[in-house]
C-alpha cells in the first residue's frame, strides 16, 4: 500500500514496470529537462517535486477529455497509485486568479485517481502563460494518442476561445498546420454542442465521417430530423454505443428528404374510363393524359384555362363577399 502523501512528505516509490501507470514517455521527461533550461527566474527550482492536495488542482482552461462517460483507463490508474504510488509527477501552474489552487497542464486523471484515493498529488508547479500549459498540455495528448477525434477538435475550439493564436494553437496540437487547425473549428461550429454531447467521444469516428456530418448540418432540416431520431430513441439511447450513435445521428442528418405524401386523384369519363390523372407532390402539381382521349381532354383543359382563371377569380369574390 502506498503512503498517503502530505504537504510535507514525498514518500520514495519503489522501481516498477511504467507499464502499470498511465506515462507519457517523452512529455513528463522530455518536458522537465526542457523547464530545468528555462531562464526564468522560477527555472530551476520549479523543478522540485512537492506534494499538494489533489483537492487544490483545478483542470486546464481547456478540457481536453470532454464526452467521457465511463473512464476505464481511470480505474485501472487507481489501482495502480493505490498499489504502487504515484510514479510520475503532474505538472501544474500557480492558478491565475485563487490563491492556493493550482491548475493542471497534464495529468488530469492523476489528479482525478488521486482524490478517489485522498492521496495528495507529487506535481511541478511551474509559472506557465496560458501559451505554455497549452503547448505542455497538447505534447502529452500527442503521446496519449487515446483521445478522440472529436475530443482533440473540442480541445482546439477551447482554445480558439480563450484567445490564442492559430500559431500557437497549431504548435499545441503538434502538427504545426494551421489548414487542419481552421478545419477542426469549422467542424464544431457547424455542429450544434447538443447533438455532440448525445454522441459522445465516439473513439472510432475520424474526420472524415465528423466532416460529413458537418456538411449534412448545412441544411437548415437536419436538426430537427437529428432530434426527432434521438427522442425516438430516448429510452435506449445511454445504453448505445458512441461509434453507434454517431452513426444514426449522421443517418438522420444527411438523408435525403422523404416525399410528403402523394396525392393521385383519378379522372373519369361517364363509361369509368381513366383519362387523366392529377398528381399532388412535393415538387407541385399535375395533370397526366391517359391513353388517347386523355390526351384530347388535357388538350381541351388547356384551352380552357383562361376560363377557369376567370371563374375561380368570381369564386372567391363570391366567398369574400
């Protein structure tokens, strides 16, 4: 059983296979020798690691792992602390604006299994601008690579709106492509959050398919087709599969409009002959010869119409009157 750590002890953990903790190979390590160069005066001894209540650490500015309903990872990062101890330190800053709190740049869910456990965390607290923990935050999630695509486009628009650049959004994001950057935002602004929360993280689904879903909402039915398919499904719908969901989401949004029904009224002549058929749809109205002397009726109908203009024309004075 590991120690329950105090503001005052840092207990040493025993050597254990990395395997059994959710560790990032190249971030905590690769980031901590970068922090230790650091010329800022809190360089080097930023560096240490101390022992803060996990109680004290509030997420980042930007949610990173949004639309997750069940953790399974979580579970298994608690048993291992609870077993093993901490093995890798959270990194965190001095929160902006409450003194005493902390907010996180990676290690959410050792913060989250540590309060499960009332461990306090083994964290670096580093002063970071927001540019930094977003960049320190995004070289984790490359390295994670267990978030969705739609979590890391809701982390990117997270960040658009707290005002960072398109440069150093693209840096946090690891790719350094400001096209991709500009195509993960129109996703979700074309999207309505709502019927993205009904999906869920769906860790299947690629751009590809969230792009198509995209451009179905482009026609102004799609969410009311969207959300009369989610309410016929209310009953089981926590219970289906977030790949599933987002499938019968993209099924009802990009569907081609039924028909309203088709009105068919048959014209008859005196010996119950067809000879003509009106034809009420979506696209309007109109009226069908059949055989022969249907096309001499529709023929004669033609001829006609100023007529029946003028009639119906006394139909409604006659009715308004």
């Amino acid at each position: 059983m590991a120690a329950i750590l105090s503001d005052s002890n840092v207990p040493v953990v025993k050597p254990v296979s990395r395997a059994t903790e959710e560790v990032s190979p190249i971030s905590p390590i690769g980031l901590m020798k970068s922090l230790a160069s650091s010329t800022s005066p809190s360089g080097a001894g930023s560096m240490a690691v101390k022992a803060i209540p996990a109680s004290a650490c509030e997420p980042s500015f930007a949610n990173d792992r949004q639309l997750e309903d069940f953790d399974e990872e979580l579970n298994n990062l608690v048993q291992s602390i609870k077993s093993q101890g901490q093995l890798v330190p959270i990194l965190v800053r001095p929160h902006p604006t409450e003194d005493g709190q902390y907010q996180i740049a990676y290690g959410h869910r050792r913060v989250k299994a540590c309060k499960e456990l009332g461990f306090a965390v083994r964290a670096i607290v580093k002063n970071l601008n927001d540019e930094e923990l977003a960049i320190a935050q995004g070289k984790e999630n490359q390295e994670r690579k267990n978030t969705s695509f739609i979590q890391r486009a809701l982390w990117v628009a997270s960040l658009d709106k707290k005002g960072l650049t398109r440069k150093v959004i693209a840096d946090a994001a690891g790719g350094g492509d400001l096209t991709t950057i500009s195509k993960l935002k129109k996703i979700i602004h074309a999207i309505p959050y709502e019927f993205i929360a009904k999906i869920g993280h769906a860790p299947k689904i690629g751009r590809t398919k969230w792009e198509r879903l995209a451009k179905g909402f482009e026609n102004p039915r799609a969410e009311k087709r969207v959300r009369l398919k989610i309410n016929t499904l209310s009953g089981t719908w926590p219970q289906i599969d977030s790949d599933k969901r987002f499938d019968i989401v993209l099924e009802a949004a990009v569907r081609e409009e039924k028909s309203i029904s088709t009105l068919k009224i048959q014209v008859k002549d005196s010996g119950e002959n067809n000879v003509a058929e009106i034809v009420n749809s979506a696209s309007g109205t109109k009226i069908v010869s059949k055989g022969k002397e249907g096309k001499v009726f529709v023929d004669w109908i033609s001829r006609q119409m100023d007529l029946l203009m003028h009639q119906y024309e006394e139909s409604k004075k006659g009715s308004s009157s």
